[in-house]
C-alpha cells in the first residue's frame, strides 16, 4: 500500500493539476482601441482592443502555458512597448498569475494628424509611364508634378520640403537620380552611369543623399553629396533610410545570412547589425520620426504585412491582419502616429493608404475594425513608393 501511495504521489509530482495564468492590463489609451499582441500566450491574439485587464490563457481555452520565456507587445499612436515574462513550471495545484502592465502616457495615443503632403509615384496600368504627383494627408488636394516620356519614379522629400529626389530613366536604356524643386522645377541630375541608380533619400541635415546602386556589379547602398559629388559605397543592401539623428541607415540586403533582412549600419560603413530574423522577407524599413521605432513590410506571415518594431530590433509587431492582403513602402507622419503606403486590397491596383500605427484587423472578423483610408482610389493605376512631408 505504502508503495502505491508512494507511486501515486510521484504522479501528482511529476503531472500536477494546476496551471499558469497571465494577466495583463492595458491603461492609458486616450479612449482609442490599441494593438495587443499576445501572440506567444494565445495563439493568434493579436487583436485591436480596448484599454482594459485580459487574462490568457482564457479561462474556457485548453492551453497550457509551461515553463519558459512569453512575449506581449502593444502598439498604440507613438507608443511602442514589449514585455518578457519567464514562467516556472505549473504548480501541483490551484492558479500561478503573473501580471504585467502597459500603461500609455496620456496623449501617446490621441487622435492621429492629418496634416502634410504625401509625394508617391503613379503610373497607367495598360501603358506604363511612371509620374509624380502629391496629395494631402486628408485625400482632399491632388496634383501632378512632371508628364514626361521618361519613368519618375521613387521620390522623396528633403527635410525642408522645398526639394524632391527622384529616380528617372527608361527601362530600355538606364536609370539615374534627379533632383527638383517641390513644384516640379529646376531639374537637375545628380548621377550619370550606365547601371542602375534609385530610390534616393536625403540625410536629415539635407547634405547627404543615399541612394541604391548598381555601379560596381552588385546592389548597394551609397552616399553623394546633395549636389551630386563625393559617391562612396556603405554597404551591400537596397532601400535605405536614415536614422533622425543622422547617424545610421536601416536597409534591406540578403548579402549576409541568405535571405532578405533588415539592418542598420553606421554612416561610415562601421557596425552593421542584424534587426529582424526569420524565413521569409523583411523589405522597405522606414525611421520614425522620433528615431524609436521602424516600420516596415514583411512576408512572414502569409502576404505582405506591415510591422512595427522598435529601432533595436525588438517588440516586433504585425499591425496588419490581413494576409491576402498586400502593404509596401510605408512612410511615417510627423507625429509618428499614423503610416502611409502602397497597398492592394482585393484589387488588381496598388493604392496609397493611411493608417494608424495601431493598424487594422481583417482576417477572421465578422466587422473589420480600423481599416485603413484610400488616398488615391484609382481603377486603372498604380500608385506607388509614397514619403509623407509635414505640410
């Protein structure tokens, strides 16, 4: 007898009967709904929710949270906050709660801007002839920059606004980088080689431009000079985009670990680091303006998704829920509250959208919640590669 007790006793050590429960509290939030991803805790919870104390997993789920390390991100306005938790085994009997907390600064999520300008390029889609245009942040003001024979394409503002660079050439001959004046004036080009120069973007203090290039046989990020002198080459990589301070670039490359990351590296080529890591491709990083988060684009879940992660390479959060959908090339307000960028929902056209940093829920929902606003709305083009000036 006293051996099967001793069995019995040794099951209950080994199976117990109790389990692990996190809660977590959201506070803050301005009123607005904010993203909670507690993906690592349930399953596919990566929701837009209100402020408010959830508890994973939910009591009628038959998840068992075991030992080890679980992830919360939450995504809201300018706010960006992760939260490890290391949990011990589930004890023999009764509840272990762990408990963390988000708390939003009042503001940090309050209604979004919609003030500035959003300069993108736009092409027929049955005869292909890239131009630029600009439209406000509210959709309501629309103009045409240039209507040539060439394709201008890739374009963005200097920190001033007074300035585009843009990308111009020919798919049968070559493209180079060209700068103008804000109304479409004073054109002037800034490289001439027989490969491939684009998406050029300017440093912070307007004196530096990067720019993608294929002039020594591979696709790398260089620097010139605004007025076209003094090329160098940083690094191997594509779409480049500066730190606010200047002093870093985020980028794409696959030159290093086989697959499409991205990075950031020093101006002068010095200490590149690795942000993001997984099987699929991470494309388009774009700095906020507070130089705390990045945003970018990624296929790692299915389409192409829009993600938030902060400037170290954590809390890496999906804001986008919609995996037949396609998001590209997303471009910050001022504020940091709200994204621009080229998509395509159930169309057969790229669009410039508008979104907040809190993003949309649309898969697996009966009523989409925050569904991103069309700028553009076209039928027959596509409007692509936008960047967000602050007037």
């Amino acid at each position: 007898m006293r051996a099967v007790f001793s069995l019995f006793t040794a099951f209950l050590l080994l199976v117990g009967c109790g389990k692990n429960q996190v809660t977590v509290e959201v506070k803050g939030g301005d009123g607005q709904l904010v993203r909670l991803d507690a993906n690592d805790l349930q399953y596919k919870f990566n929701h837009l929710v209100k402020a408010d104390t959830y508890v994973f997993p939910s009591p009628d789920s038959d998840i068992e949270l075991r030992s080890g390390s679980y992830t919360v991100n939450v995504s809201a306005g300018n706010y960006l906050e992760t939260r490890t938790l290391q949990l011990e085994s589930p004890p023999l009997s009764g509840i272990q709660d762990y408990k963390i907390t988000f708390d939003i600064p009042v503001g940090g999520n309050a209604n979004e801007s919609l003030v500035g300008t959003i300069l993108y390029a736009s092409t027929p889609q049955n005869t292909r002839n890239w131009d630029l245009f600009t439209i406000s942040a509210d959709g309501a003001i629309r103009q045409q920059l240039t209507d040539t024979p060439e394709f201008e394409q890739h374009p963005s503002w200097s920190p001033d606004g007074s300035k585009i660079v843009y990308t111009r050439g020919d798919v049968m001959t070559n493209f180079d980088i060209y700068s103008m004046d804000a109304d479409g004036g004073n054109r002037l080009r800034l490289t001439e080689h027989a490969e491939r120069d684009q998406r050029a973007v300017w440093s912070p203090d307007g004196q530096i431009i990067a720019f993608e290039s294929q002039r020594d046989g591979d696709k790398s990020i260089w620097l010139m000079d605004a007025d076209g002198s003094n090329k160098r080459k940083v690094v191997e990589g594509r779409e480049p985009s500066w730190s606010p301070d200047g002093k870093q670039i985020a980028f794409t490359s696959s030159a290093f670990d086989g697959n499409d990351e991205i990075y950031l590296i020093g101006v002068d080529g010095s200490n590149r680091v690795r942000l993001t890591e997984n099987k699929k491709y991470d494309w388009f990083a774009s700095w906020d303006p507070l130089g705390k988060r990045i945003a970018f684009n990624s296929e790692q879940f299915g389409g192409q998704e829009l993600m938030i992660m902060n400037a170290a390479g954590g809390a890496r959060v999906r804001i986008s829920i919609a995996e037949k959908t396609y998001e590209q090339e997303p471009t910050w307000s001022s504020d940091g509250k709200t994204l621009a960028y080229a998509g395509k929902m159930n169309e057969d056209d790229y669009d410039i959208y508008r979104v907040a940093t809190r993003g949309f829920d649309l898969d697996d929902m009966e009523s989409p919640v925050g569904l991103p606003v069309n700028l553009t709305d076209n039928d027959d083009r596509d409007d692509m590669s936008p960047h967000w000036r602050p007037f």
